[in-house]
C-alpha cells in the first residue's frame, strides 16, 4: 500500500497549476481565520469597553 502526499509535500513544481491554486486556497483560508478573529477581539473590546462606561 503506497500514500500519496501533496505536490507541496514533496517540493514539486512551483509553478505547477495545482500548487499554485493550493497556496491561494491556504492565503484565503488564513485571511478568513485572520478577519473572523479581529471581529471576535474587537467585539469583545467593545464589550468590555461598554461595561466601563456603565454606572
């Protein structure tokens, strides 16, 4: 039985149209990781700077 890696895993062609299409996949998914944890910091600073304010 044989296991077959990624083209990444095995440093294949860099300008191979799958390795290519892989990287932009791993950029779009990490710029979504990114924006959806600002949201979650800025909400809850927001909550925590709302909780100041009250009396």
């Amino acid at each position: 039985m044989s296991i077959y890696a990624c083209s990444i895993c095995f440093f294949g062609a860099p300008e191979d149209p799958m390795n290519i299409g892989l990287r932009a996949a791993v950029v779009c998914m990490l710029a979504i990781l990114v924006l959806l944890f600002g949201f979650f910091i800025k909400f809850f600073a927001s909550v925590s700077k709302r909780s100041n304010l009250a009396p």
